[in-house]
C-alpha cells in the first residue's frame, strides 16, 4: 500500500482547539487527496517551552485514525529545539514517539529556534527561508521535498491551505 503525506495545523478557540490535516500523495501536488478535521476540548493551557503538551493531543485526534496510510507528516514547527546528542525534542519529534516512530515528521517553521538545527529553505522570490527540521527522515531529504511543494510563494501551498481550514472549520 502506498503511503501518503500529510500538511497538520491547529487553531485554538479558548478550551477548544480544531485540528485539520490534508492528506498528498505527491510533493509537487496543488490540492489534496482528502482533508480532515477534529475538535479537542479542553485543551491544555500554554507552557512556554512546553508547547507540546498543548498541540499533540490535537494532533493526534486528526492523525491516530489515519496512521496505517501515513508516510510523513509535515508540521508547522520545530523538531529539533537544540544540537547535541541528543537534541532537545520539538513538536516534531514529540509527535514522531507519539506515533509509534513509524512515520517521519518534517518542522516547518517560519522563524528560527535560537540554537535548532535546521536547513534554510528559499522558496518563492522572498529573501526570509523557511527553517526545516525533520526526524524519521534524512533531513537533506525533508529540506528537498519542502522545497519541491507546490506553491510560488514562501509558504508552500497545502500549508497555507491545512492552516485556512483548521482557522475556518
């Protein structure tokens, strides 16, 4: 069975949270094969540096039903939050153990985390990269494939589009 890609995001409404994923087949892909959402309530309140303990419940309700078909699931984040061995965890990394460490994670993120080891990646005619971080995949690939995403602009275009729809939903 083929495996497929996911673009994940989540919005917070107070308690509540919408978490939305689009499912791809191909890097190079404009729209989706499917999209999905799921309500989390409550949701647990922010920590910083903790920012896992809030998103991954969220996560997890969209991708737990979806995770026998899933190849890679691209978050908007960090994985990484710092060099050594081993790296201090991000979202991305998190959510990676969560999974069972049986589907890769690529951090997308629009700023850099002071420290995280991650690939800056141009796309579009902006001068700002997007900063990649990547577990379960060779990060040199994760980097290639963000880069191949559909779109003209920074952000890739199925990323703008999970981010619409958990905002809308």
């Amino acid at each position: 069975m083929e495996r497929l890609n996911a673009c994940v995001d989540v919005d917070y409404r107070g308690e509540e949270a919408v978490a939305a994923c689009l499912l791809f087949r191909h890097w190079k892909d404009a729209q989706p094969l499917e999209a999905r959402t799921a309500r989390v309530s409550p949701v647990a309140p922010y920590e910083p540096g903790q920012f896992y303990r809030r998103e991954l419940p969220c996560l997890l309700a969209v991708l737990s039903p979806l995770l026998p078909q899933l190849g890679t699931v691209v978050v908007d984040g960090h994985v990484w939050l710092s060099p050594g061995q081993p790296p201090a965890p991000g979202l991305g990394a998190h959510l990676y153990a969560a999974l069972g460490e049986q589907v890769g994670v690529i951090g997308v993120a629009k700023t850099a985390y002071r420290g995280a080891p991650a690939v800056e990646v141009q796309r579009g005619v902006g001068t700002r990269p997007l900063y990649v971080t990547a577990t379960g995949i060779a990060i040199m690939d994760a980097a290639r494939h963000v880069q191949q995403m559909h779109g003209p602009h920074r952000l890739p275009t199925l990323l703008k589009r999970v981010d619409q729809l958990c905002r809308r939903a």
